[in-house]
C-alpha cells in the first residue's frame, strides 16, 4: 500500500458534545436572543419545534457543488430551519427583521 492509500479521504466530527458545547437547549438560546428583539416565546415550544423543523429538513449535504458556495448554502438551509421554527410557533410574523435576529 502506498502513503496515499493510507491517508482518510475524508474526516467528519459530531461537532456539539465533541468540539465545543452549548450552554442551554436550542430553546432557551433562541429565546433568549428572540427576547432581545422583543419576541416572548416559550423555549419548550421552540424546542419541540426545532427538532420537527430540523428532522424534516433535506440533508445537509451539497453534493458537487462549488466549495466556495457550501457556506451560503449551509446559511440558507440553517435560516430555513431557524424561520420554519418560528413559523410553527406563531411569532414569526412579529419579528421585524428576522435576518437580523437569524
């Protein structure tokens, strides 16, 4: 076997609990920053929400598609599962600028 047989073609790390962690669930983050843009939303129903939106979701995974785009195309698919979320919980329509909040 040569050298370059040997060597991983491709190395994946479960990223949160491996690399780094989160302080508090998905909830009570986007709660918490929800709160700053005047949004009172419970963080059992974003919960509860986010893991239907984010089970639901298409595969993070893009294919053959150009390096240079996978972040816009990784941005874009986490926006639609954050927006998704806050659909579900009927305050979507109160944030004024969900970009910014996103």
């Amino acid at each position: 076997m040569n050298q370059h047989q040997a060597l991983p073609k491709v190395i994946f790390f479960d990223a949160v609990g491996t690399l780094f962690g989160v302080k508090g669930s998905i909830g009570e983050v986007y709660k918490q920053i929800a709160s700053k843009h005047g949004i009172e939303v419970s963080s059992d129903q974003i919960n509860q929400a986010f893991g239907k939106n984010f089970s639901q979701a298409p595969p993070l995974a893009f294919g053959k598609l150009d390096p240079l785009a996978i972040p816009q195309q990784e941005y874009q698919w986490w926006y639609q599962v954050a927006k998704s979320t806050f659909i579900d919980v009927k305050v979507f329509e109160k944030f004024t600028d969900f970009e910014l909040f996103f």
